[in-house]
C-alpha cells in the first residue's frame, strides 16, 4: 500500500505531502490544479523516464519521493540488487537536476533507475492519463493474458534459446563456408606452429623462476653454504653451540629433574638446525650454474613470448586458441559430418520448441476464455452492452517463433448489438475506451487473486479513466473502483461526483498564488469538507443548498 508521497519543486508543486490509507482514495480539483502532476510523480517514482523539465523554475532541482508498504516480492528485489531493508517499508527518492541528470535512492541508500522498474510490479500499477487503447499493442495483450493466468514462459524462452542458438551455428557452418575455406591456410600454419611448440601450461612461469636461479646461481651458492656453515660445520656453529648447550643442561638435569624438559627441547632444535643446514647443502650441491642451459632457457621464453603476442596474454590462452583452430579445420575437413551433426541438433531443438510453444498456446487458451468471459460481465457491469472475446492464434512458422511463443493475442470487442467483433484500438468512444481499460484491469486483478496462492497486494492508480463517461455509466465506474478497492489500494484522479462520492479518503488539489508564484497544495477533506466538494462538482463555481444535499444523499448512497 503507498503510505506517503511528497514532491518538492515539481513542476507547479512547491512542497506537498499527501498521506494515503487504505481502500478507494480519490483526487479532485479543478482542471490544471495539478493532480495528473502527481500521479506522474508516483509513475516517475516506479521508474518511469525523467526530464529536466519537470524542475520548477528557480530552483536547482526536483524531489520525489513516498513510502510503500513493503512486500515479499519487494524484499527479495532488494536482497538481490543489495540494498538493505528498513523493516515493513521500502522508502524510494528520486532527484531530477536543472542539468537533466539525477539521482535514485532506495531505503536511502543510492540505486539506478532500473531498480525502481523491477520494484513497480511489486508495490503499483499506474494507468496515466496517456495509456490509450492505441497503445495497447498485441504484446501488452499478451502480457496481460499471461498475468491473468499465472502463465510462465520460462520453459519457452529457454526451447528459444537452444533453438536460436543451433540456428545460428548451423547458418555459421553455411554461410561462412567461403571465408573459412579462405582461412584454412592461416589455420594450417596457426596449429603447426603451436603444435611444434609443445607448450605446457604455466611453462612459462616455471622457465622464468629457473632463469632467475641460474642467473643468480654464484650468489645462491654462496649464500646457501655460508647459511651452512653458520649452521652445522663452522666453527661457531649454531648446532655445535645447541651441542655444548645440551651436555651443560644435561648435568643440571641430573641433579634437578626440571631441566628433563629443557633438555627435550635443545635435542629438538638440534635436529631442526641440521635439517635446515641438510636442505641447504643439499640445495647447493643442486644448484647448476650451466650457461647453456641459461640460454636454452631464454631461447624458450624468447619463443613463447613470440606466441603470446600473436595467440594470447598466457601459455593457456594459446593453448586454447590451437584447440579452437584444430576445431576449426576439423569442422571443415568434416563438413559434411559436422553439418549432418548440426541439422540433427537444430531438428531436435525445433522439435522442442515446439512441443514448449504449443503447451503454452493450450495455456492461453484456456486463459482466454475464462478472461473473455469475465472482461465481458465486467465491461457490461459498467452500463455497457458488449461482446468481447480473446484470440489466441498460433503463428507456427519459424518467423513467427520468439522466446514469449508463437501466440498472436489479440483482445476483441463488439459494442453495439449486430455489429463485428473488432480489435480494441478500433473503438471510437473515448468513455468505452476508458471503462473497457477499467473492467480488463479489474478482470485481472481479480482473476490473478483468483488463480494465484496470496497474491500480492499493491497499489493500483488511475489517472482520470473517466474522460468521456457520465450519469449512470460515471456510477457504474464509480461501484466498480469500490468494488476494487476492497482487495487492494486504489488511488484515481476523477472529474465526476458520481465517482468522488464513493471514495473512503478524499483528496482535493487545488492551486493558489503566494509572493507572486502558482503553488499547489493536497488536502485531506473531513466530511463536511468532502460533500462541499462533491457539491462544487455538481454544481459548478457556485455551491447551493440543493447540491449540498444532493452530495449529501450521493455520498450517503455510495456507502
């Protein structure tokens, strides 16, 4: 449920703060007051595109920003984009700059923009003013649909996938056959050369740690056998000192027993002396201060540092690079097998597909039908009187394949008796427009809450989908939004009392001028306040006593 919103300097709005509650919330006000200003906020507050634009003039930038109860879905996106949670509430903020650049921030910590997009489904839905059914084009049909039914793609997308991809593979082999019969030659002479090189992977680093040793072998020596000396042999030595050491404290362990211990431990570093001085001896002795072996080394790094420049940064990149040429020239010498392989593999994959596309087009229509059904009891609900069907069609050839299906949905409606199922975007009336738009989003809802296990709960906004409609079809609408709003939160901007009457919180815009400047406030109305305004909409500018009581009956109606 949205708890909060507030804007400051957007566009006409200096500070606002609107505080939502549960049910139908409506907005009223004049026409121009502002209150499209703020469900555009909330839209750019779900993601939607910014624009320096909306800063209001004089100041450095714009701040949006509200409060959402937060949801299981919620939590998750946030989890997975690491954002911490702040408890039962997921607090979004956005900043638009004069420049046109802005900022994001969640539970006050920065994000982008496409973390408010993947929070939107989760928390509201907003229908602007702009959404027309123009613009409700076949994929947004079938989006719909898919919601309506609790219909996964997954599966589709993945049989999409593999088939695309042996698709492509196999218009590789075949197309590019000309280039690769061109290339065969530098092939051929890429794999001889990194054949005849035998490489060894991390050869390079062993080489380079074997030529320092070599090229440093008089001062490891030295260093070795004068560590050896000090040690073990010398005359001074550690070990002949640990040695006399350990004959004084064992007489003093003869007479006291608590030098026992004392003796155990110079026996021990006795032992940890010599084998220390054993190492390096044995270090030394192995030490092979051959030059040609020196130069045997360079000559080595010399010649795979010629191969990296050409094949790759390391030894194990040009390895892999010999294995992907060697595959190269295999698939050419074996053509005709590597095709026969590949046909195999695009046949399998279509097969697939198919099989996950036509399951998903049983889905739809199942779907469909139920959803055809509901839309219609509901458009019809809202003083109408139509016909209104789902099509699902199966475009089965490859140019119709895509990883949402093969399905073409269409949503089709007949408004008048007599007259032809037509597409949506057909419909003339802007009214039948709008309350179709009403009952398909109602339809869903209810149906998704239908189909699917504690569905989640989320805000669903309407920006004035009343244009065109009044008297009984205005009440119709107004029942419907009510009826709505008991499963989740429903915010509308309205023009019509018919509407307005039904709210639970009523919020009325309105615009005033201060020290010369347009400001734009939001308040909640108490009762009496709420029929005044209801009266005003009857009425117009002047409010009688006969509107007064007139709202009165409307508002006492709607309950």
């Amino acid at each position: 449920m949205l708890v909060e919103l507030r804007a400051e300097n957007y566009a006409v709005i200096d500070h606002a703060i609107a505080s939502f509650g549960p049910g139908l919330n409506l907005l009223t006000g004049e026409t121009g007051a502002g209150k499209s200003i703020l469900v555009d906020a909330l839209a750019l507050l779900m993601g939607g595109k910014a624009s320096s634009e909306v800063v209001r003039h004089g100041a450095e930038k714009a701040v949006v920003s509200c409060v959402f109860e937060s949801t299981p879905g919620a939590e998750q996106v946030l989890e997975e984009n690491g954002i911490d949670s702040t408890g039962n509430e997921v607090i979004l903020r956005r900043e638009i700059l004069e420049s046109g650049k802005g900022r994001v921030f969640v539970n006050n910590q920065p994000a982008g923009a496409a973390v408010l997009k993947l929070l939107a489904p989760e928390l509201a839905l907003v229908h602007a003013q702009s959404e027309t059914l123009s613009s409700f084009d076949q994929a947004q049909q079938r989006i719909l649909l898919d919601r309506f039914g609790g219909i996964s793609t997954e599966s589709v997308e993945a049989a999409h996938q593999g088939w695309r991809a042996a698709a492509d593979r196999l218009a590789e082999l075949v197309e590019g056959e000309q280039d690769r019969l061109r290339m065969v030659d530098l092939w051929s002479y890429q794999k001889k050369e990194i054949d005849q090189a035998q490489l060894k992977a991390a050869e390079d680093e062993a080489l380079e740690t074997e030529k320092r040793v070599l090229a440093n072998s008089e001062k490891l020596y030295t260093a070795a056998m004068s560590a050896f000396e000090q040690l073990y042999e010398g005359g001074a030595s550690a070990e002949g000192a640990l040695r006399g050491a350990t004959k004084n404290v064992q007489e003093l362990a003869r007479y006291d027993g608590k030098f026992a211990e004392a003796v155990q431990q110079l026996e021990g570093a006795r032992a940890a002396v010599g084998d220390v001085a054993a190492s390096l001896r044995d270090y030394a002795e192995g030490i092979n201060a051959s030059p040609e072996r020196l130069i045997e080394i360079e000559d080595r790094l010399a010649a795979l540092d010629r191969l990296k420049r050409k094949y790759g940064k390391t030894v194990a990149e040009v390895i892999a690079f010999g294995e992907e040429v060697t595959r190269k020239l295999g698939e050419i010498e074996d053509r005709e097998g590597t095709l026969k392989e590949l046909e195999t593999g695009l046949a399998k994959a279509a097969a697939e597909y198919r099989g996950a596309a036509g399951e998903l087009h049983k889905e739809r229509k199942t779907a469909a039908d139920k959803l055809a059904k509901l839309a219609e009891a509901e458009i019809n609900s809202l003083a109408m009187k139509v016909k209104f069907e789902v099509e699902v069609k199966a475009a089965e050839r490859e140019t119709g394949w895509s990883s949402c299906g093969w399905d073409e949905v269409t949503y089709r409606i007949a408004t008048n008796p007599g007259e032809p199922l037509k597409p949506l975007d057909e419909i003339a009336s802007g009214g039948e427009m709008s309350r179709v738009m009403l009952a398909l989003k109602v339809a869903v809802e209810e149906g998704t809450a239908k189909t699917v296990k504690n569905p989640t709960p989320r805000t669903l906004v309407f920006d004035e989908i009343d244009i065109g409609i009044g008297g009984r079809a205005a009440e119709a609408v107004g029942r419907k939004l009510k009826a709505l709003s008991k499963g989740q939160q429903v915010l509308c901007v309205t023009h019509l009392p018919q509407i307005a009457a039904f709210a639970d919180q009523h919020f009325l815009v309105d615009k005033r001028e201060a020290d010369g400047r347009t400001k734009m406030q939001v308040r909640l109305l108490d009762d009496r306040a709420r029929t005044h305004e209801v009266a005003r909409m009857l009425s117009g500018a002047k409010v009688t006593e006969t509107s007064l009581q007139h709202a009165g009956q409307m508002i006492a109606g709607s309950r």
